[in-house]
C-alpha cells in the first residue's frame, strides 16, 4: 500500500522540504514589493503626502533579493561531502529546518535596516546551499534504478509547488494582513515538518525500523551497486577534467539564471509593466509555477518509461528533455519581451516556467546516471557554479531595471534567454548518460583493498556456522 511504502514517504517528505526551501525564498520577492511601495497617506486635517516604509532604491532591493546567494554559493561541496559523510537525511533536515529559522529572524532584521537584513539573508542561503547536494544522498540510497527519476522529479517538484504557492498566497497575505504574515506563515509550516522529517527520515532502508523485509529487498536489489559504496576520497583531478560534470554544471547554471530570473523578479515586472495590485501580482507570479507542477510527474515517468523500455539510451533521453525545455523556454522569453498585451505575456510566463520541468528532469538525474557514488559531489560542485546566476541575476536587473519600462525588462529577458540556448548546445555537445570510467575506476580499486578482509569475515561466519 503506497502509504506503507517508505521510499514513498521518503519522497513525499523530501518534496515538503522543498517546498519550505521555497516558500521562505519566494515569498520575500512578494513582500518586498509591499515594503517598498509608495504610498498615499491622508492627515486628519486633508493634507495627502506620499510614504515608503522601507526607502529602498533598485539596486538596494537587487542587493537584498541577491545576498541570499551570497551565502548559498559556500556550501554546496561542503553540504555534498558532508552529506556523503554524515548522511544526506541529518543535512537536508539541518539546512533546511536552521533557513526557516533564519527567515523568521528576517522579519526583525529588516526593521533594523536593508545590511542586516542582507546579514541574516546571507545566512539562510549558507544553510540552503546544502539541501540540493544532500538530497542526492538519500536518491542514491532509496531509489531502484527504474524510479530514479521519478522520484527525483516528484522531489525537485516540491520547489515549484512552494514557489506558487508562495507568490499565490503572499500577495493575498500581504494584502489582507500586512507583510509581515507571510513569514509567520510559512515559518509555521516549515517548523512542523523539520521535526517530522528529522524524527522520521533515515540514510537508508537498512537504518529504517518501519520499512518492510520486502521493500527493503527490492530496493537493495534494483540500485546500481556504485549508489550505496563510500569511498575514502574523491579522484579530484578526474572529476575536475571531466566532460560529463561540465556538460551537467553548465546546463543547470544557464537554466538556474532564467529559474533565479522568474522567481525574484516575476512580481516586480508585473507591477512595473502592468501595474497589477499586490493580490494581482501575487495570482498572476504563480500562475507560471502550476504549469511546472503539471508537467513535472509527467516528464519524469515519461523518462523512466523510456530508460526501461530501451527505446532511447540515457544520454539521449537527458538531451531530448534538456532541448525541448530550453528551446520552448528561450521561444517564450522573447516573444514575451516584445509583447505588448497582458495575455500574450502570460501564455508565455506559463510555458516557459512550465517547460524548465523538462529540463530539470533530465540534469538533476544527470550525476545519478554519470557518478551515483558521487552524485551528491557532482550535484555540490554544479550547484556552487550554478549560484552565481543566483547573485547576478536580480542584482543585474536591479542595475538595468532602473525606471521599470518595458525596454529595461527586454534587456533583462533576452540576456536570459541568450544563456539557455548556450546552456542546451553544450550539453548536447558534451553531456554523458553513464557511469563515467573515473568513477568506475575507484569503484575498483576499493573492492580490491577490501576483497581480502571480506575473504577473512567469510571464513570467520563458516567456523562459526
């Protein structure tokens, strides 16, 4: 039964986790917008003058909606090597549980002023940096072979979901309570799952007292014997040379600086280009996301459905998903740009965040497919790479974006755009499907250095026998 079935809890906690990671992101591209709007207050005696609680100009808000990366950018090797260390289950939930904290401290340091805001936004990508590395750890211990994708795409699809639901609700929240509900609200939800996550989730089917003998079994049975080997050392100078971990790093840093695009700046084009209320700007940012949510269950099963049947090898599968999301993407980015009516922009804000589904099915699988026993190395260092769009992105269209016109917003979309269709050429140019031979190669070379304490240990269970 699928709720007995703890691959299956595991999966749908870890997409909860993601969810929370984004909410306490994508919220504040909302609120911010209400902290620093100007408006109309009347005195008693008539007199109307304009007001700004928080007097923030562009680039003060691009630097505040960046700095969360600033932070984020540390520690995505550090979160893969300590995942593979102490376990991927401990660090998500730390890194996790510890940012949402950090976002409800947020709420005070912004009345303190806009640099200890950007102190405690700082910390919160430290301890969100490790989340995306970590969780590879635990696809590499819960996942068979034919659902590794599946389930990481179920996963990854929790980011989306808190990413709508994030911009739905805060711009209602912000309307009818004020800015500062929306922390209080997603803090409380995220509080409650870090404790049922940390009490409940474990590294593998082996540490789990409430997994089934036959679950436990199958899953054992159907990884790739790399998925669950701990190895002493990572072979940096392969792993730093390699074709497949650039072709995997360059992608998801093309498609992280369009991601990083839409999700801080999507509710400030609205209200810049179509003047939307913050209840509009709120519905309309989220819209694009549901797209996303739709698809995601979708493109994944579409491509374990094409792995096991054999009718693509891996390689092509993970090309043909990036190439359809990333062409599709970059279309919809500039016929958007040289819109003019509210609905054509729209249409295509919703397939184009809608499409990256495809794209990120295929490159967040990728280190499972090219280095399972390094995966969460490999998904460390792409992400570190992949966070400076994260720093650039808002902080560049703060610095273009200067008067919110629609031919500053056009500058801003066609650079990303640009960079999604390098991104597509060099991972087709480039990328891998299989285990690469570096990573076979320590794979090897453990094995020998334990196949004689293993003969030992064997002859040692027969005496006893």
């Amino acid at each position: 039964m699928f709720w007995k079935s703890r691959r299956h809890i595991v999966t749908l906690m870890g997409l909860w986790g993601f969810f929370n990671l984004y909410t306490v992101r994508g919220n504040f591209s909302v609120a911010i917008v209400a902290m620093t709007k100007v408006v109309n207050v009347t005195l008693e005696n008539g007199t109307v003058f304009q007001q700004q609680e928080f007097e923030w100009d562009s680039r003060q808000k691009g630097m505040a909606l960046g700095s969360f990366f600033y932070g984020y950018i540390c520690t995505q090797m550090i979160g893969g090597l300590l995942a593979a260390r102490f376990g991927g289950n401990i660090v998500f939930g730390i890194g996790i549980g510890t940012s949402i904290i950090l976002s409800l401290v947020s709420l005070g340091a912004a009345k303190l002023g806009i640099y200890p805001l950007v102190v405690v936004r700082t910390l919160m990508g430290l301890f969100q940096g490790v989340s995306f590395p970590s969780i590879q750890e635990v696809y590499s211990n819960w996942a068979p072979e034919y659902e590794k994708t599946r389930m990481a795409g179920i996963v990854q699809n929790g980011s989306q979901i808190g990413a709508f639901t994030s911009f739905l609700l805060s711009g209602v929240l912000v309307e009818y309570f004020g800015w500062e509900s929306v922390f209080y609200f997603f803090g409380g939800i995220g509080c409650l799952w870090f404790l049922l996550w940390m009490i409940y989730i474990k590294r593998d089917p082996a540490s789990d007292p409430r997994i089934s003998r036959k679950e436990r079994d199958f899953i054992e049975s159907n990884r790739k014997k790399e998925n669950h080997k701990k190895y002493a050392k990572v072979p940096w100078k392969l792993f730093l040379t390699s074709k497949a971990v650039w072709a995997q790093t360059v992608c998801s840093s093309c498609d992280a600086f369009t991601t990083f695009t839409y999700l801080t700046q999507i509710p400030s084009y609205l209200n810049d280009v179509l003047g939307f209320n913050m209840g509009a700007t709120g519905f309309f940012s989220a819209a694009p996301f549901l797209m996303f949510i739709l698809l995601t269950p979708v493109a994944s099963t579409l491509s374990d459905f094409l792995l096991s049947s054999k009718l693509l090898s891996t390689v092509n599968v993970r090309k043909l998903f990036i190439v359809c999301g990333m062409l599709m993407g970059t279309i919809c980015l500039i016929i958007m740009s040289n819109a003019t009516d509210m609905m054509t922009i729209w249409v295509c804000l919703i397939v184009a965040v809608g499409t990256t589904s495809l794209t990120k099915c295929a490159y967040f699988t990728n280190p499972l497919d090219i280095a399972p026993a390094y995966a969460s190395v490999v998904m460390g260092f792409s992400n570190t790479i992949a966070t400076i769009p994260g720093v650039v992105a808002p902080t560049l269209a703060g610095f273009i974006v200067r008067n919110g016109t629609r031919e500053e917003w056009r500058i801003v979309f066609y650079i990303a755009a640009g960079l999604t269709l390098f991104g597509m050429a060099y991972f087709v140019l480039f990328g891998q499907g299989e285990v690469q031979e570096w990573a076979k190669r320590e794979q090897k070379k453990l094995e020998n250095a334990t196949e004689p304490l293993q003969l030992q240990q064997q002859l040692e269970d027969e005496k006893l026998t």
